[in-house]
C-alpha cells in the first residue's frame, strides 16, 4: 500500500486556495471539479415594460464543496493541521482514510480539462452503482456523492 489519502476540510469556497497550500508543502492534493448548470433569473426594463429573463449558465465548482483529498504520510499530519485554513476530517481522533479506488472512480469520471460533466436523468430512471447523484430534499440538500450501493 502507497502513501494513503485523507478528506480535507476547508474553509468555504478556499478550496483552490487550500490545494495551493498544500503544495507548497509539496503534498499531493486532488480537487474534483465539475460542471453545474446554474439558471438564474432577473428582471429588466426594455421599452418602458418590465421583462424577467432567464439565464443557464455552466459553472465549473467544486464537486464536493469545502473539502478536498490530500496524499499525506501520517507523520506529515502535525504540518497540515498548522495551515491555515484546512482540516482533516477525523473519526476517534484520527484522520479518516479515503479508500484510493474512490479517488479512481472520480478521476476515471473526468474529461481532458479535469471536470466531471454531470449526467443528465429523468426522475423516473434508476440509480445505477458508480452514478454521481446530488441531494435534493432534507439536510444533506445540495451536497453531492457517489452511490455505490443501494438498501434491501
């Protein structure tokens, strides 16, 4: 077994910030990115008359916000807990492990510019092992996984 992965938390929206960081301390982070449709609306004024308009747009965001992976011996784990703005996600008072082959399922989802195009469903279409799926309802709405498998 290799050098092990571990979740980063991070401050929000900094996540392009806290891989920079790592970095510089030459410790190998990964941050999966993908592309979000994003649809907003707003009114505007065209001869005298209000009108809404509706804008899609992609936005390329990180697919898992305020967290990142790093690689890291665990003897390098006193030099990520003094940066500034980063976390390691603990269970028991120990970082918690990221299996690699999730970190390869991700990758194995990305394009040549290292983004994750999501794919579009019918709400009437099942889940299959392996689809990136988005929360939509409760208090986990908006955040984004990987299922890997369903309950009996």
């Amino acid at each position: 077994m290799g050098i092990p992965w571990f979740a980063i938390q991070t401050i929000g929206n900094r996540e392009r910030v806290a891989a920079s960081n790592l970095a510089s301390w030459s410790i190998e982070s990964f941050l999966p990115l993908w592309a979000e449709r994003v649809e907003r609306s707003f009114q505007r004024l065209r001869d005298g008359r209000r009108q809404t308009v509706r804008e899609e747009r992609v936005a390329i965001v990180p697919m898992f916000p305020g967290y990142l992976f790093a690689r890291f011996n665990i003897s390098d784990w006193p030099l990520i807990r003094k940066e500034h703005g980063v976390r390691v996600v603990r269970t028991a008072h120990r970082p918690s492990l990221v299996d690699e082959w999730v970190i390869e399922e991700i990758r194995q989802r990305m394009d040549g510019a290292g983004v994750i195009e999501p794919v579009k469903r019918r709400a009437y279409e099942p889940i299959e092992q392996n689809d990136v799926v988005v929360l939509r309802a409760g208090a986990w709405a908006g955040l984004t996984g990987l299922f890997i498998e369903g309950l009996n």
